[in-house]
C-alpha cells in the first residue's frame, strides 16, 4: 500500500483553520515515522545565525539534510512546532515555514519559550512519515 496523506479542517464545531494550517494529518500505509529533534538555526560548526532570517535558512537547510538522512524530504512532513523565544518572530517563521513546505499544509503549533541559549531565536520540531 502506498503512503496517502489527508489534511483534514473541519469548519462545523471548531475554530478555522488558517489557510497554512490543518487541524488533523491523517497519514495512511506508512512504513517508516520519524521524529526530529528541535532543530536549531545553527552552522555545522555550532555557531547560531546572526539574524532570524539566517537562523530560520539554517533550520531548514538542517532539517532537509536530518530528512535526506532517512531518504525522506519536506513532502515527508506530517506535523511540525516551533518554539519561538519571541512572539514577534511568528510572522517570518510561519513563512519560512510556507516556503520550505511549498505550501503544502500540516498540522503547526507555534509556542513562545526561553531556549537554553539566548541566541537561538527559532527551534523546529517535525514528524515525518513515509
């Protein structure tokens, strides 16, 4: 059976959902799940970016190498949040997110937290299916 996923946003006895997001993926016939830790917006050396806009291109770029590890890619993606240490960072994470899905839609939830570090601004956890 091959791997099928549906988005589900009901609109009768819940709030909208927004158009990039979904209340519900339901993954069907996958194989494989697999579970990334927070990604922070850092260089190989460890070093953060120096801007938001930097550390949420280093996030992606870490998460497309952690997926390709598992020969899986953002289509993979089945749920995602993010901890932002700033709710003012919502609206470039949220299209940073946009442009790496390509506009695919999965379920999100974005929480304002303290990182360890005061210079990770952004971390991204996914779950992936295949």
């Amino acid at each position: 059976m091959r791997m099928e996923l549906k988005s589900h946003r009901p609109s009768v006895g819940v709030y909208p959902a927004t158009s990039d997001y979904a209340h519900a993926m339901e993954v069907r016939g996958a194989q494989r799940l697999l579970f990334v830790a927070g990604t922070m917006g850092l260089h190989p050396d460890g070093t953060p970016g120096a801007t938001l806009a930097e550390q949420l291109e280093l996030i992606w770029s870490n998460i497309r190498t952690i997926l390709a590890a598992a020969d899986m890619t953002v289509d993979n993606i089945v749920r995602l949040t993010s901890y932002l240490t700033d709710a003012a960072y919502a609206e470039a994470n949220a299209a940073a997110r946009v442009a790496a899905l390509g506009g695919r839609v999965v379920p999100t939830t974005a929480i304002v937290v303290q990182t360890l570090v005061n210079a990770w601004l952004v971390e991204i956890e996914v779950i992936a299916a295949a």
